[in-house]
C-alpha cells in the first residue's frame, strides 16, 4: 500500500525530497571537507612550518640564549621585520615584511619562485626574491632592483609561495627575501625596530617531538626563546579552521531546519488529505499500525533516497571549498572521500525527515472510521502529551546534533535557542498578519485583492512556513550584507581633513626633526609626535620576574615575563581611553613617586590593582613605579594606544624613538611623500591607512563570498519549500478556482488573486528577514562593535524586490495547470 500510493503522489513525495536533499548535501560536504581538511594538516605539518620546529626570539639573543640556540645546532636561521622597500625604476614604495634567511630552509616543502632556479641561487647572488604580486603591481621583473634600506638588490626572481603563508596573511606586508648577510647592509635594524630572530631545525623521523618540547619546555621558560614544533603548528591551524568549520556547519544545519520545516508542513497537507482514505482503510478492518506504516514508509524512504542522493551531491560540491577558500589556506587541499559523512547523510536524511513529519503522521493513528460515515464527524487530533513529547524530541535532537557539531555545550545551546528565536519571530509575524489582515480587512478593495487577503488565512493556508522559509533565507544574506558595513565602518576611508591617515614608525630621536620639516615642505600638518620607551618588568610588588616565570601556582600570565612593553608619556588622556580606577596624574615633578596608568587588559594579565608596585628595566636602569590609575582603551580606535602610560616629567630623557602621524588629502601626495621620506630616511616605516582599508575590504570581500555560498543553500532550499508548498496546495486550489469560476469569475482574475496573494507573501517573508537582520545588526553594531550603524541599501533595493518577484514567478508557475481544470470534472469528482 505504501509503494502504491507513493506512486501516485510521487510528484508531491519528490518535492519533499528536495526539501533534505540540499541540506543534505550542504552538511556532507563541509563534513567531507573538514575531514580532508584534518587529514591535509597532518600529513602536511612539517611542509606547513618548512622545519620539524623553531627556536623564536623578538631581540638579538643574550649570550645565554645563544648558547640554548647554538647547542640544537640549528639549520638554517631568519631576521624578519616589516620596513618600507623602494624600486629605483619606477620610484615605487611599499611596506614589506622583509626576511633574511640563511641555511636550506625549507626543509620540508619548496619556495615556488619563477624562475624555478631563484630559489637556490638568490643567496649565492646576493639577490632578492620579491612577492609575484607586488612584482607585478610595481610593474618590475627579474634583473630588476629593489632598494631595502640603504642597500640596493637585484630582484632575483618572483616569490609565489613559502611554506605557512597565505594570500590573506601576505594582504597588508607581502614578503620580500634576500640573505641573511644582508641584513646589516640595509640599516633598518635600528633602536626600537621590531623584528623576529628565528632558528631552524631539522630532526629525524624517530624523534618524538612532543616529549622532545616537554622536556625543553623548563630551561627554555628562563630565557626569552619560544619552542614551536610542526605538530603545535597544526594543531593551531586545525583549531582555526574547526572554527569555521563549525560555522559553515551550523549555516548548513540551518538549511537542511528549514528543509524539514517544509516537510512537516508539506507533510501536514498531504495527511490531512488522505485522512478519508485512511478512514475508509479503517472500515475495512486495517489496524491503526498498518495505516501509520502505510505513511511512515513513504516518510523514511523519503529519508533514506534523499538523504542518499543529498551525499553524493555533497561528495562534488565539497570539491568547491578549496577554491572558495584557497586565499585562507596555507596549502592546496587533496580531496578525498571518507565513509563518515556518508552515513551520517542517509542517517540525517531518515531520522529528520522522519522526526519533522512526525506529528502530522500521528494523525493517522487517531483517525476515526466514522470519519467517513459521518459527514459532519469533527476530525481526531492526537493528545496534547503526544505533542509535547515529539516537540520534546525535536529539541533534544536539534541540542545533541549541535553538540556534536561544536563539542561546546553552552553554544550549542546557544545556538538552538537562537534557532527557535529567530523561527518563532518569523513565525510570530506570518500569525500576527494574518490576524491583523482579519481584524482590519480591506472592505472596500476590489474583488481580486480581497480574495487574495482571504487565500492568506483560508483552509490548508501555508502562510507560517512560506514566510518562515522566504524570512530566514533574506535574514542570513541581510546580515551578512549589514555586518559587513558595520566593519568597514570602523575603517571608513572617508575620512575628514581632522583624522591622520599616514602614520610614521620607528623614527629616531636625531631624525625626528627633520621629518617633521619634511612632512611640513609639502604643506602638510604634523597631527602627533608620540614618543615610544621600550621597557619589560622587572618586578611585580616585590616579586622578580624571574621567580614567577618559575613559580607554576602565579596567576601572571606567561606571555608577560617576556613582553618587551612600549610604553609612552602625556598629560592628557586621548579619546580612546575612559579612566576606569584611581587618579591619572597628568605630570610629576622631580623626586614626586612615579604614578602610571595601565590597560585593562593588562590589569586581567597580572591581576594588579591600584596601588601596587611594579619596577620596569628601561635600558638597564630600574624605575620603581606605583599604579596608580585603570584605564579602558578602545583598541578599535586609529590612535596609537599603549597599555603602560607614564605622566609627563619623567621619560623625556629615556631611549626612544617616535611614532608621527599626518594627513593626506590624496593617494598622489601620499604616495610623493613617501617617496622624499624612504628616500632621505631609509629605515621609516609608513603604514598608508588608505591601503590597509582597502586590504580590510577585500578581506572582506573574500569572507562574504564563503558567506554568501553558505547563505545560497539556505535561499535555495526556500525555494524548493515554496514550490513544494505550491504544489502540495495544487488540488486545493484547484477545487477554489472551480468555484469561483463556477460563480462567474474569469481566467485573469483568478490570475490576478494568485499573484496578489504571493506578492503579498514575499513582501512580507522578505521584508521580516531583511527588518530582522537590520535589527540584529544594530544589536551588533552597538553591543559588540560600538560602531553607529549605518545599513547598506543593497538588501532593500536588491533582495526585498528580487525575492519577492522569484516567490510570484514561483507561485504563478502552478496556476496554468489550475485555470486548465474542468469544473465540470471537479464538480463530478466531489460530488
């Protein structure tokens, strides 16, 4: 009875099909591509690091470190720091992450360079091996020169790839390599430079590396070295991508939700219209199980077929996700197919397909015989327990399939009461309007857009899950949409003549001047001179650092014992600072006790409060300090902040250098600029904020493609629920069009009621999502960011109109088969 009935109603069971198939096939492949994803940084972590693991240092090493250093008998070694470089051919400047290597790194993996050859020979050359991207921006090939510093290379070949480094992370400082021997040349390693000393090694296979780092982890914790190993590597860079692994998943999980949701509505229809043959079954002795069985099989193969076809579909769409995230890897991705996510599929697709449309099948178990002995016999409905407890199991499911997904109890939690937050606004809406639309009814309209108010709220309605599946589609693309207007709000461009956009880094005492008198010549206007003392702590109320690093019961973090602080002096707090404890003391006299102010954020770090003392190392010389005020900074501001502020009157004497910011009105002048600056000044760096925006947005940019290709399952398993909710309420409208036909009504209206009705529907379903994405953006935008929210149009003037025509064309496409129907013939058939 199942295989038969299925067969005439397979049109209608293929429909809700779709509905698990997309969702299906969204959850498989991210599951497929994560795994391949697990298996790639395994087999790839030492290609990953280019070594089996580095010794890292942010200062020349002391004797003693260098002692540590030299004892592992390291391989190859590398100075990078990032600097401005200059091409004599073309005048061009650009800030570069600079790398002096020396020795055969990589070991494990390439350096892809084009010449092939460049590689191997740009150290024998005493050449330089230039970003491929930047080569070709600056429009300068190989032969080519490249000034860094003071000293002036030839460009021995294009870099395309080095092992650990990405698109996304080379954006705002492309790499630039030349010999380790070259670095003193340049010039650029001068008092306050930041810069990374790291060394190399190579091991045999049979070391076990984990005990290995255990075992150094005590010696080199005395020192100021940092141990990371290629398997510490990829288990960072796992962890990273789990995390948007885990989003990806959840935005599936949220398409194959609204994929069942159609189910059970769809579902609902098609039992209630089988209630009278289920009746008659009953009458001829069929038992309540062998009707409930009759639709549960069709259900579970439903499930079963869907879930199946869904898996195969996700094992090709999972070969996508390289390319839409080939900027984030630091690798290319072997796809492979495991069985996992296969059985997870059909299982997902039996066990959702089944759970969702259970209720409506429970109706067949209460069904009456006397409903078709009597006409007017009220239909049975099964007990409230009945439904609490499958609502129940829907919940439980939902928790433990999230749980599984984020192996995070709370934001699987989290997430499931998001979930039904944001279904039951939705679905909130869809019942308010049409309530609203009933209390407050157009009498006065015409015929045709009354009987399209009238089909919102008629029998077999699916007005809830149409503005559900339209809603949550328009909500999740909107949001994107808004999000991302809100970060570049923080990066606006646009900026007023009052704001700096050009900062100067790392200029010297003796230079400062003369920069100053430079930036002036072109008519521009020195915003800030900020001095800069480098320091580290030397004790905390009492204690050295050097007996806390040991000490394993502190509640100092470790990353401060040997942070080299960059502290500065004022009398005045700046606008991104809000004094949080204590007094700030704008300026001190000679011999008062030195007052300084700290960051919040540093307050959690050591746990210090006002009060207590700390002694800074500045150079050599101890300077006892008290704290004397906490203050809250808002990093997201383009101010430099500082978490160590001294007051006026007592630093101006201490090594330094200073940070100095101006304002451009043009890239033109910028650019004129930078070139008198690297030009007279070798060893600035300027960082331009116009092109840091632009790299901000084109990440961006590239994050909203993901985004938006995950948003794409969503809006296209809407579509598939619209349509099988269109071609679940075919007969119905087929019986409504007859009678208005057979009252005098013609094709047109009949028509012109169909499309006003689904007009109506994607209004609405759009308008909510797009309404609530703006509301949770402001949310976001005040809460989270503390950014004023201004919304993109894009989802107003693109999604509101384009969404609401695609559910009219949608809803139209079924309406042929309904003005071609006899009345005649559904007339006899109902009688």
């Amino acid at each position: 009875m199942a295989w038969r009935d299925a067969k005439a109603s397979r049109v209608r069971l293929l429909l809700f099909m779709a509905s698990i198939i997309l969702g299906i096939s969204a959850v498989v492949s991210i599951q497929l591509f994560s795994s391949n994803l697990k298996d790639n940084i395994k087999l790839q972590s030492k290609a990953l690091m280019g070594a089996d693991f580095t010794l890292d240092s942010r200062q020349a090493p002391t004797a003693l470190e260098q002692q540590i250093i030299d004892s592992l008998q390291p391989d190859a070694k590398e100075i990078n720091f990032v600097s401005m470089v200059a091409f004599p051919k073309n005048g061009g400047t650009k800030l570069v992450k600079v790398r002096g290597l020396e020795g055969d790194f990589p070991f494990y993996g390439t350096i892809d360079t084009e010449p092939a050859t460049a590689s191997k020979s740009y150290q024998e050359l005493g050449g330089a091996l230039v970003d491929a991207t930047l080569m070709l921006q600056f429009d300068v090939k190989p032969g080519d020169s490249i000034k860094v510093g003071n000293l002036t290379l030839p460009i021995s070949g294009a870099l395309k790839a080095i092992p650990g480094s990405t698109a996304i992370s080379t954006s705002v400082a492309p790499p630039i390599i030349i010999p380790f021997a070259s670095i003193e040349a340049t010039g650029l390693l001068q008092f306050g430079s930041r810069k990374e000393y790291q060394f190399f090694y190579k091991r045999s296979d049979t070391l076990d590396i984990d005990k290995f780092a255990r075992a150094m982890r005590p010696l080199l914790e005395a020192v100021d070295l940092d141990l990371d190993t290629h398997t510490s590597t990829s288990r960072r860079l796992g962890k990273r991508y789990e995390n948007v692994g885990n989003f990806l998943n959840l935005a599936a999980f949220i398409a194959l939700l609204l994929g069942c949701i159609g189910i059970a509505s769809s579902v609902h229809i098609y039992i209630k219209e089988k209630l009278r043959a289920i009746a008659v079954l009953k009458c001829m002795g069929a038992s309540r199980l062998q009707s409930f069985l009759i639709f549960l099989i069709q259900i579970a193969g439903i499930g079963v077929i869907g879930g199946l076809i869904g898996s195969l579909i996700g094992i090709g769409v999972q070969t996508l996700f390289p390319y839409l995230l080939q900027d984030f890897l630091p690798f290319s991705v072997e796809i492979s197919i495991s069985v996992q996510p296969l059985i997870i599929g059909v299982f997902l697709g039996l066990f959702m397909s089944v759970l969702f449309a259970l209720l409506p099948l429970l109706r067949t178990w209460y069904v009456s015989p006397l409903e078709v002995l009597r006409v007017d016999e009220k239909a049975s409905q099964e007990p409230l327990k009945v439904r609490l407890f499958v609502y129940g199991a829907i919940l439980v499911f939902l928790f433990l399939f999230s749980f599984w997904l984020l192996n995070n109890a709370v934001y699987a939690l989290a997430f499931v009461v998001a979930t039904l937050i944001t279904f039951a606004v939705l679905a909130g809406v869809a019942t308010l309007s049409i309530k609203g639309v009933r209390r407050y009814f157009p009498l006065r309209w015409s015929f045709t857009a009354r009987q399209s108010l009238l089909n919102l709220f008629r029998p077999n309605n699916q007005t809830v899950v149409l503005v559900v599946a339209i809603g949550l589609g328009t909500f999740l693309i909107s949001t994107l949409y808004f999000t991302k207007d809100i970060l570049l709000a923080k990066t606006d461009i646009e900026q007023s003549s009052g704001d700096a956009n050009l900062i100067l880094l790392d200029v010297q005492t003796e230079q400062r001047e003369a920069v100053e008198q430079r930036i002036k010549a072109n008519d521009l206007p020195v915003m800030s001179a900020i001095p800069i003392v480098t320091m580290r702590m030397h004790s905390i109320n009492g204690d050295l650092i050097n007996d806390l690093r040991q000490d394993s019961t502190t509640q100092v973090r470790r990353w401060v014992f040997s942070h080299e602080f960059r502290a500065t002096y004022r009398d005045s707090l700046i606008d991104s600072e809000t004094l949080m404890e204590g007094k700030w003391t704008p300026r001190l006299a000679a011999g008062d006790p030195i007052e300084i102010s700290i960051s919040d954020n540093l307050v959690e770090s050591t746990k210090l409060k006002v009060g207590d003392a700390v002694v800074f190392n500045i150079q050599g010389v101890l300077m006892e300090t008290s704290v004397g005020s906490i203050r809250a900074v808002d990093w997201g501001q383009l101010h430099p902040n500082f978490t160590v502020l001294f007051p006026a009157g007592v630093l101006e004497d201490a090594p330094q250098f200073n940070v100095i910011m101006t304002s451009v009105p043009d890239e033109f002048r910028s650019a004129k600029l930078q070139r008198e600056l690297i030009s007279e000044f070798p060893n600035l760096t300027v960082l331009d904020l116009r092109q840091v925006f632009n790299i901000v947005e084109d990440i961006l940019d590239k994050v909203s493609w993901v985004i938006n290709f995950m948003a794409f399952f969503s809006i296209v398993t809407g579509i598939i629920v619209l349509i099988g909710s269109v071609r679940t309420s075919k007969y119905q409208r087929i019986k409504e069009s007859v009678l208005l036909r057979t009252l005098g009504a013609k094709n047109a209206q009949i028509l012109k009621i169909t499309a006003l009705e689904y007009l109506f529907l994607g209004l609405l379903g759009s308008l909510v999502g797009i309404l609530l994405a703006l509301l949770s953006s402001l949310c976001l935008a005040l809460l989270l960011f503390n950014e004023p929210f201004v919304p993109s149009m894009i989802p107003f003037l693109v999604f509101l109109p384009g969404i609401t025509f695609l559910v009219l064309i949608i809803g139209l496409s079924n309406i042929r088969t309904v003005l071609k129907s006899s009345p005649l013939a559904v007339l006899r058939k109902e009688g």
